[in-house]
C-alpha cells in the first residue's frame, strides 16, 4: 500500500502540476492576446509616426527652400536700398552746392545792386532755412531783373 499510496501521491501532484501549467497557460494566452492587439496599435502608432515624419521632412526642404528665396530678394533689396541711398546722398550733395551758388551769385548780385549800408550776408550762425529762403528771393528777383533786362534789350 505504501507503493501504491507513494504512486498516488506522484500522480496527484504530476495532475496538481498539470492544472497549475494549464493555468499559467491560459494567462499566458491571455497576455499574447493583448500583446498582439497593442502590437496592432503599436503598428498603427509606428505608421502614423513615419507618415508624420515624412510630412515634417516637407516641410522643412519648403521652409528651406523659403529662407533660401527670402535671403536671396532681402540681399537684393538691401542692394538696391544701398544703392538709392547712396544716389540720394550724392543728389543732396549736388543740391547743397547748387544752393550754395545761388546764394553767393545772389549776394554778390545784392552786393553789386545795394549800397554798402545795408547789412551782410547770413553767417554760419544763423539758420540755414533763413539762407535758403533768403537766397530764394534774392534768386527770383535777380531773374525777374534778368527778364525785364532781356525784354529792355529786345
């Protein structure tokens, strides 16, 4: 009895062994099931990601592509406004001295017109748009003499 007891006992724990494995495996199905269907989502989520990527890899060559243009129109614009700048200043220049002699051949005109008390040329001192009007008027007057000298000799 003690062998077959002994026997008994084995089997019992082999079948007890048995349910245990049995139960581990269904767990385990139960765990590849969902690894399988977050494998399907992983999938999914790996799909959208590369289809992202490659819409975020356009993009940037488009943006690229865009600071590339944009450089290229600024540089040339800022060539351009140098350029202007540069003409604007040589025309203010040429403006200045065109000023300038008009207001010497307007004082020497006054000069040679007037008596020697009235008072002197502007200084440096004194504002320039005071000069520049005055060397206006003078200007107008010694043509409007220049005309009527020209209309006297015809």
């Amino acid at each position: 009895m003690n062998d077959a007891f002994l026997g008994l006992m084995i089997e019992s724990l082999v079948a007890v062994l048995l349910v245990l494995t049995i139960g581990y495996c269904l767990i385990l199905n139960r765990r590849l099931k969902r690894l399988r269907a977050d494998e399907s989502s992983l999938r999914a989520t790996i799909a959208e990601l590369v289809a992202a990527t490659t819409v975020a890899e356009r993009a940037i060559e488009g943006l690229r592509t865009t600071v590339t243009d944009c450089d290229a129109t600024l540089g040339e614009r800022l060539r351009n406004a140098e350029r202007i700048a540069a003409e604007l200043a040589r025309d203010v220049r040429k403006g200045e001295e065109i000023v300038s002699r008009i207001h010497r051949i307007a004082v020497a005109a006054r000069g040679s017109e007037r008596s020697s008390a009235e008072p002197a040329a502007p200084t440096a001192a004194e504002p320039k748009f005071s000069r520049v009007s005055d060397t206006l008027v003078t200007a107008q007057a010694l043509a409007s003499r220049t005309r009527a000298r020209t209309g006297q000799a015809a």
